[in-house]
C-alpha cells in the first residue's frame, strides 16, 4: 500500500489544532501538533503543547491536516 501526502491546512485554518509532518535537513522526518498561530506565504507556525511557537517552512511541508481537540482528561473510553 502506498500512502500519499498532502498538505490540508491553509491560513484559514487559523487558532485551529492541527498536525503538521515536514522534512528534516538531515533526512527524515518529524511531526508537530499544535494550535496554528501564524500564517503566511513561507511559513506555517505551530504552537505545541510545550508553548514553544514552531516555523515550519511551507518548502519542507510534506503533509498536514486539522484535528479535533483532544478529550477532556477522564472521559476516554
């Protein structure tokens, strides 16, 4: 099975949780999951859960996507 990559997030997307994979300079990969906070033509900026604010250069952007908020803690199944 092959999976294919895309990037699904836009500016409008804005104050929304979202994952983002990009590609590292040394190979490979890394994710990211955060509330995104900043938005322009170069760059896609990732608040994590650490309050660090992650830039991701759109150019290494392989995939990425909105995702629900997390449950609140002591309603998982």
């Amino acid at each position: 099975m092959r999976f294919v990559y895309e990037v699904r997030i836009s500016c409008a997307d804005l104050a929304r949780r979202v994952t983002v994979r990009s590609r590292l300079d040394g190979g490979g990969y890394a994710d990211v999951l955060g509330v995104l906070e900043t938005c322009d033509e170069e760059t896609f900026g990732v608040r994590d859960r650490h309050g660090t604010l992650r830039l991701l250069a759109r150019a290494n952007v392989v995939a990425a996507k909105v995702v629900e908020p997390p449950e609140p803690r002591g309603e998982r199944r």
